[in-house]
C-alpha cells in the first residue's frame, strides 16, 4: 500500500483527490491538508510516502512546506499537483525538493502512475512538463537578474522587481492589469517566501540583486 498525504486548500479538489485514490488499488489516503503548515504537522503524524501537494494555499505555500518536509520529514517524497504552468514555479518547487510536477487537469491514471513512480523512487514530470525539463537543461546557463530567487513565480518576481523601483501598489495594478487586491496578495506571498517583514526590505533584498533597474539605454 502506497500511503498519501493530499494537500489542497479546494475542499472539493481535496475530496475528488481522495476519492480517486481511494478507488485504486495499492493506495491509502492517510491524511489530508488545506495548507502547507497543516501538511507538515500531518505529514510529521502519519508518515505517507508520498505527499500529493498543490503549490498556491493560504498561509504556508507549497513551496515552504515542501523545503519544510524535505527539513523534518526526509522519507516523504513530494509531487506537486498544480495549477501553475510557468517554468519558474516549476524549477522552484523542484529546487525546494519536490519530486514530480503534475498539472490540475491530469487524468486519474497519470496520476496513479506518478505516485507509484514517485513512492518506487523515480522523479516524474507531466508530458508536457518534462518536454520544457529537458529543454531547460540544454540551454546554455545564463545569470539573470531574479536568479537570487528561485522560489517566486514568475508574476511574483515582476511585481518584485517593480517593489525595487518603488511602484505603488496601485501603479503596479494598472501596469500589470491587475486588481490592487490581487497585487496585495503577491506582495503577501513574496514578503513570506522572502522571510522579510515589508515592502521595504523586500525592495533592499532585491536591489541587491540587480532588480529595480531602469533599462539600459542604447
């Protein structure tokens, strides 16, 4: 039997989750999570061997739980089931520990075949997903601006980049076409993922690593 911890704040992506797998043969659901500090403590208590884990939750993100887990729960193996598509969280969630990446929307039996695979020791990736892998690791290495952070999405290191600049929040809205909520919310995240306090040594912190700079000019 194939224990799993299924971590999601969607009750009813948590539920459908837990039927599927629950339905198949070889696998127990062991315990279920609405948010990154929850799959740790859950995790720490019930020992699964994989933790099925989306990447955006309240409070502690997929991100910090799965460096978290790979901290205080090393035997848990982790594969992300997310709906973000971007490479930039893909390689976060990797670098921070995790050992497949799915999207939402993957069927049943991708599903079960990658927490086989990841239980049995493999590292997995959607088709999709392991297309953009490998063109990844062909490319030549390249020292970005935004490298420094790994953990942030793609739209977070964005609205970084124009902390550093000293954008208002609602001049970073209008830029992005966001609403200033939505815009709040990263800025939420990133603080977090950054383990800074405010707006304003987030902005230092990135600085520092060549964000905020105005574009060359010739």
């Amino acid at each position: 039997m194939i224990r799993v911890l299924v971590a999601d704040d969607h009750p009813v992506v948590r539920s459908g989750l837990v039927g599927v797998l629950s339905s198949l043969d070889g696998f127990e659901v062991v315990a279920v999570a609405a948010d990154g500090a929850e799959a740790v403590r859950e995790a720490v208590l019930h020992h699964p061997d994989v933790a099925l884990m989306d990447l955006q939750m309240p409070g502690t993100d997929g991100f910090t739980a799965i460096r978290e887990l790979a901290r205080v729960a090393p035997a848990v193996r982790v594969c992300v089931l997310t709906m973000y598509d971007d490479d930039d969280s893909l390689f976060a969630a990797m670098r921070a520990g995790a050992h497949g990446y799915l999207l939402k929307g993957a069927e049943q039996d991708e599903i079960a075949r990658a927490v086989r695979a990841i239980a049995a020791g493999e590292v997995i990736f959607g088709p999709a997903i392991a297309v953009r892998v490998l063109h990844q690791l062909n490319a030549p290495a390249t020292q970005a601006p935004g490298s420094a952070f790994p953990e942030l999405t793609a739209r977070e290191l964005e609205i970084l980049d124009l902390l550093a600049s000293a954008t208002p929040t609602s001049a970073i809205a209008r830029r992005l076409e966001l609403a200033p909520k939505t815009v709040s919310n990263h800025v939420s995240n990133i603080l977090t993922k950054l383990q800074v306090s405010d707006r304003t040594q987030a902005a230092m912190k990135a600085r520092e690593a060549g964000l905020g700079q105005p574009p060359s000019s010739g």
